[in-house]
C-alpha cells in the first residue's frame, strides 16, 4: 500500500510517503526528571459526561457510553507479536521504552476481547496518560519497585499480575516473558468501582477542509519503526512493525480509523532497569505540533493538554477543532526532535 510513493524523512522521527510535513527540533537532556506525584485525593477538573457529547468520547460511536474504563500495558516488540486483544481496543498508545523500544497502552470500554496480552510492566508515563481517564483499571505486569508508591497514589485501580490469584495465564506455546495473557471481563470483576468513559479531548465527525492525501506514514524511535498505510478497502490506515505486517492474533491487520502523530519532549526519567536503562519519560502536557490521518489524508494539528486531569485537544492550522474518524485512534508518541535515548 503506497508502496510506489516517495518516501521523505522528518526530522522528527517520522518518514512521510506522499507528503512532507516540518519538523520541530529538539535537543536531549540526560538530567534524570522526577515526576510529579500523582495523588488519588486531588479533585479533578469537571468534563463533559459521554451523555453530554453525545457519543463515546473515545470511539465515537454509539455504544459502551457506561462501560468500566480498562487499560492494559502490551509489549511491542517482535517477540510478542502477534498480540492478542488489540483490535478491540478504543485507543491504542504507543510508548517508548527503555533502549529505544516501543510498549503499548490499550484503553478498552466499548468492547472487550477474549484475552489481552502479552502483557508486560507499566512505566510512569503510563500514569501521566492514564489520569485524564478518571479511575480506569489498569492490568499490567509488575512494575520498577521505586515506581510502587506512584502505582499506590495514582487515581486508578491497580490489578497486576502478582497476587491476582491466577488472573493472568501464561501460554506455553510462546516464549517467556512474551506468553503472559489476562481476561478482562475476569479482570474487571477486580476494579469494581472502574469509572466510566468521560471526554478525553477527541472530537469525532466529518473530515475538516484541507489535509493532503498521504499514503503511509512512518514513526520512528531508536531502536523500532511503525508505518501505517491507508487501505482504502478496508478504510483505515493499516500497521507495519520494523517492515513486517503487524498482524493480530485473532487474524487480520492491526491498524485504526485514525492515526495521531504526536510529538512530546521525551526526557529521562528518575527511573531505570537492572541493567542501568533509564526509563522515558514523555511529557504529555502542554502543547506541541501533530499529525492526524484519517480517510487517507493527513492534517497538521496543534495538540494542547493544558493539565494530567484533562484531555489532550487537536486544533487545525485554521483554527477549527480536528475531527477524528470513527473507530480506533492510536496515538503514536515520537519525540520532537531527533529519535533519541534520553
């Protein structure tokens, strides 16, 4: 799929086929950054309720307007694909990681899938994202232990893998730690008090005026590359890991009815692995600049989070708020700048 189109690099991490987009630099810092503490009594600034947008704030459609919020952390790298669960997902995350890697976080509500996995740690940016959904529940397995107290003050429900009393299973016929997979309907029975979907921002409707057409978009981290190139017979923008096709395990290709490019600094963590990896840190608040694909075409964007217990918005280069497709959206976190490891 646009595989005769010119391909163009961004210095933002992302390879453009079809279109040119500008690049914002960047520099890197490698001063460790201490994250904010994220506590479960601050009072969060009122959103509109999905009854009153008049749709499902994450998917625009119809249905699952009540449903318990859930948010799962997915590993993304080769080893654990194909991964279970994707599709079914309301917005899918895309994060970096330690060593240039690339995890995921599924948000779920209008639906849920069978199984979700493989299911990997949660990182601390995970927390920054997650608090703009209210008090979802979060599966995830196993955390950094200097991250355990952010887990502990953080507005959501925690269910990991230790002491879930069998909740999460391991699939012999993959490699460990790739096989780890989790039911999310068993799951929720473990956050009972999972809030309900609330507005995170996105706005769902017909295309604005403008975009370009663009064939395939390509994002770019140290040590990962993720295309996404539109099918029109299946009218998404279909996904691509390191060069292969990002199949799921249910069969058919992953992708989403709209794909969000965002650029957020990425800065060092406090936090590192055993092997002395400093964590990403992705600063998810502010503003910065995004593209947005949907209906084959690609849209500039400004995004704008204006504090960890709001949505992120989308604004057009006129000024008008940028409308997503309806369906899946996956938002595709790159540093604005150059790929780097903070």
């Amino acid at each position: 799929m646009g595989s005769g189109s010119r391909r163009v690099t961004a210095l933002a991490g992302v390879l453009i086929v079809g279109g040119a987009v500008a690049a914002c630099g960047g520099g890197s810092s490698k001063k460790a950054v201490a994250p904010p503490v994220v506590s479960k009594s601050a009072t969060p600034t009122p959103t509109p309720t999905p009854t009153a947008l008049g749709y499902q704030p994450f998917t625009g459609g119809a249905t699952g307007l009540t449903n318990p919020v859930l948010a799962i952390k997915i590993d993304n790298t080769a080893p654990a694909h194909p991964q279970a669960g994707l599709r079914s997902a309301d917005v899918v995350y895309v994060e970096q990681v330690e060593g240039g890697e690339t995890r995921v976080m599924a948000i779920f509500s209008s639906q849920l899938p069978a199984k979700i996995g493989p299911v990997r740690s949660a990182r601390i940016s995970d927390l920054h994202l997650l608090k703009q959904y209210g008090k979802p529940a979060f599966g995830f397995s196993g955390v950094q232990g200097k991250m355990k107290p952010y887990i502990r003050r953080a507005p959501l429900f925690p269910v990991p893998d230790d002491g879930s009393g069998g909740l999460y299973v391991r699939d012999n016929g993959r490699p460990a730690p790739y096989n780890l997979f989790v039911d999310p309907h068993r799951l929720l029975k473990k956050a009972p008090q999972a809030t309900a979907p609330r507005d995170i921002g996105f706005r769902f409707g017909p295309a604005p005026a403008g975009g370009r057409p663009l064939a395939s978009v390509t994002a770019t981290w140290p040590a990962e590359k993720m295309k996404f190139a539109w099918s029109a017979t299946d009218k998404r923008y279909l996904a691509w890991h390191n060069g292969t096709p990002d199949q799921a395990a249910e069969g058919g290709q992953l992708g989403g009815q709209t794909i969000v490019i965002q650029y957020a600094k990425i800065v060092r963590s406090q936090f590192h692995d055993f092997l002395g990896s400093y964590t990403p840190l992705i600063q998810s608040t502010g503003t910065g600049r995004a593209l947005v694909l949907r209906d084959g075409k690609a849209y500039d964007t400004t995004w704008s989070r204006p504090s960890e217990d709001r949505g992120t918005t989308f604004t057009t280069t006129g000024g008008q708020p940028m409308t997503f497709a309806k369906g899946q959206v996956w938002v595709v976190l790159v540093n604005a700048g150059k790929p780097y490891i903070p």
